[in-house]
C-alpha cells in the first residue's frame, strides 16, 4: 500500500524572466512502514523534494498524495491540521525551544492535539524510554549534547503518532558516534511502530541504514536502489558507487 505518491510534480523558484526549475516533471511512490532516503548531488533538488511532499512547500504543478488525501490541494488550514494529525519532522538544526524543558519539548505535538493527560505521559516515557533520555527530562536544550537534542527532537516527530516522518539531514550537525546511534534509534522505530520514514541525507553511512535509497538528479528521479537482504556494509559500498557517479556533496537547494 502506498502511504505517499507523488505525480508528475514541479516546482520552479522566480519570474518568468528568471526562473530556475528545481523539480522536472517527478513521480514517486513510498511503501507503508519504509525508510527511504533521498540523495544527489549538489542542486539536483533533494531539499526541495523533501519541502513539496512534506507540505513546508508547495508545487507549481501535479498531485501528492499522502495517506489517500490530496495535501497538495489542500489550504493551509487544512494543511496545518494535517500535519498536526498525520506528520512529524526532524530537522538538521533541532529546532527545540530554549525555554522549555526536554519534556515540554517533546510533549508539544500533544498539546495542540488535546491527548489526555494520562495517555500523554505514558506516551512519553514510552517514547523518551526507547530513545535513551528519559532521564534528560527536566533538562533544558542548552544543558544537553547535539546527539541528545536529535533524539529529544525525534521524540518530539513520533509522540503523537504519525503516519509519515520527514526527516532534513538529521545527522548532519552530530559526530560520528551520535549520528550512529541516532540513525539506529530511527531503524529501531520505524520498524517497531511501522511509521514511515523519508530522510533527506548526503551521507551514506546514513543512506545505508535504509531500506530504500532513491537518487535525484538535474530534478528528475534518477535511479534508485534496494536494500533488499543486503548487509548494512554490502548497502553501503552500492550507496557509494552511485554517489560517486553522481558527484554528491552536500549544500543543495
């Protein structure tokens, strides 16, 4: 079953006079429960793809489709009810707020959406329990390593539930051993809570802990490659063949 499917969508940025076409014509599908990453080179369009189909952005022109709803024809109160309901997002930067706690943090998302209090809670330690800073909880942002804020931020995108997490270069800001284990904590969900996750990454150490990884270039699907029964090392050293074909390297629209 496909949870997102993306036809035949554009986006281009500026005039008429001036205009650069950043998306050409794209179509993509995304599979129940996967976890996909998004890669190519620098310009080849990742971030934007990853803005239109999480709805930050919107196309020029086409459909997408998440969960049997049309979110690309939605406004943007629908929009936000949406994504309330059914998304949640993991940033490079973490965007948590330095003046709440850990746990206010992550017990945003439940705020806006009127959990009851009881579930709220068991939710959380649920949650903070599985990610490894239950313990973090009455700490603030800038009492807390890169590695911690990631999580506190992952644990901020699966609380209430949603359908589809979109994730924008989650690693990028963390060493080596924080990046690790945090693309690990997201296997471990993605596979226990069968959310589905689409990850924007120019790293294939990252890429090689998905299921999928799907390659953009010059705005148009590429090529794509499966993960299958593969080793994470086997994935991996596929992942680099292809990047190096493609010139990956980070910074892109």
């Amino acid at each position: 079953m496909f949870i997102l499917e993306a036809k035949n969508i554009r986006k281009s940025y500026g005039s008429k006079l001036n205009k650069q076409e950043v998306i050409k014509g794209l179509d993509l599908q995304l599979e129940a429960g996967e976890f996909v990453s998004i890669m190519g080179a620098s310009g080849s369009g990742k971030t934007t793809l990853l803005n239109v189909l999480s709805s930050i952005d919107s196309i020029n022109s086409g459909t997408i489709m998440i969960e049997g709803k049309e979110v690309s024809a939605m406004k943007e109160k629908q929009l936000a009810q949406f994504r309330k309901h059914h998304l949640g997002f993991i940033f490079q930067e973490y965007h948590l707020l330095d003046t709440l706690t850990v746990k206010e943090n992550i017990m945003l998302p439940l705020t806006v959406t009127k959990v009851p209090r009881n579930e709220a809670e068991a939710r959380f330690k649920s949650m903070t329990e599985e990610l490894g800073i239950y313990e973090l909880k009455d700490k603030y942002p800038n009492e807390i390593s890169g590695g911690q804020k990631q999580r506190t931020s992952a644990a901020r995108a699966f609380i209430h539930n949603p359908s589809m997490i979109f994730a924008d270069e989650p690693t990028g800001a963390l060493d080596s051993k924080s990046a690790s284990d945090l693309l690990q904590k997201l296997t471990d969900l993605n596979r226990s809570r069968q959310t589905t996750i689409a990850m924007v990454t120019h790293d294939p150490v990252a890429a090689s802990y998905c299921s999928r990884v799907i390659f953009i270039k010059d705005g148009q699907l590429y090529t794509q490659l499966y993960k299958g029964t593969q080793t994470q090392q086997a994935f991996f050293q596929d992942v680099m063949k292809t990047q190096a074909v493609l010139g990956g390297v980070p910074n892109e629209y």
